[in-house]
C-alpha cells in the first residue's frame, strides 16, 4: 500500500471570511470549489512549512498563525491511502495573486479564480459544487474546525 500525503488550508482574513479557490480537476473537466491544497513531497520541510508553500504559490498570500486543526483520510483504492492535513492560517498580506498558467501546469494544477467568501455564504454553496466530499464537509465543519483547540505538531527533523 502506498500512502500519499496532502495538506489542506482554510485561510481567513481580518473579516472573518475564508478563501476557496475555483479549479479543474481533471482535464476538460468541471470547474468546482476547493481549499488550497497540496502533496507533502519534501521531506526537508515541516507539514506546516508546506501548507505555507502551497499556500504562497497558489493564492500569493503570506500567513501567520498555521495551525493543525484535522485530518481525514480519504480515497477508494486499496492500493492508495491518502491522509489530509488541515491546517488554518491568518492572512497578513492583502493581495491575494494566482500563479502564472506555466507554473500551474508545471504543478499539475488548473486554477481559474479564488475568492472570499462570509460563513453564511459558504453554507450557500451546494456539495456538488465542491470539487470533493472531504472538501464539502471541512467548509460545512468550518464553525467547529476554527474553534476546536489547535493539535499540536511535534518536529524532530534528524
């Protein structure tokens, strides 16, 4: 079995509100809603030093403030684990800028648009407007995730 791991970041702002980004999954495919996420590929940096990676090279925003808050594990395959870091962050830098189209496609990515949005309309948002399940129950969870206390990560980087 092979396992894969993704960190996940419900970033937001001083109004309270939260990021999501709108992308295409799979090429030709729809576009949905989604956190910004990625794969723990760099074993020379902390999972939060890689939610803050992610986060800089898809949104162009620096955060303060990364804290674990849960983790699912998802996927259908016998042969593929896939276990998702969830971290909240504080947005320090106000302007929030895509990537270029060659650095996405460069990162397997394809993302159109990001946007902030208030809780209520978030809760507006329809499951299948989201780009996963896990993705559709984080946001709705958004009230417990944010006032949960935060897990705390032990780095021992040998």
């Amino acid at each position: 079995m092979n396992t894969v791991i993704k960190v996940g970041a419900i970033l937001h702002n001083e109004h309270g509100q939260i990021l999501l980004i709108k992308e295409r999954y799979e090429k030709g495919g729809e576009l949905k809603w989604n956190i910004i996420k990625g794969t723990y590929d760099n074993a020379g940096e902390t999972l939060a030093d890689c939610v803050r990676r992610e986060i800089k090279e898809e949104a162009g925003i620096t955060v303060d403030k990364v804290e674990l808050r849960q983790i699912y594990h998802y996927g259908n395959t016998a042969d593929i684990a896939k276990i998702l870091f969830i971290f909240s962050a504080v947005v320090l830098s106000k302007d929030a800028s895509m990537s270029s189209v060659e650095d996405q496609k460069n990162r397997g990515e394809d993302i159109v648009n990001f946007q902030w949005f208030s809780k209520e309309e978030l809760k507006l948002i329809p499951k299948q407007d989201f780009i996963a399940p896990y993705v559709f129950t984080a946001i709705k969870e958004l009230d417990n995730i944010l006032e949960k206390t935060p897990v705390k990560i032990m780095n021992i980087m040998e």
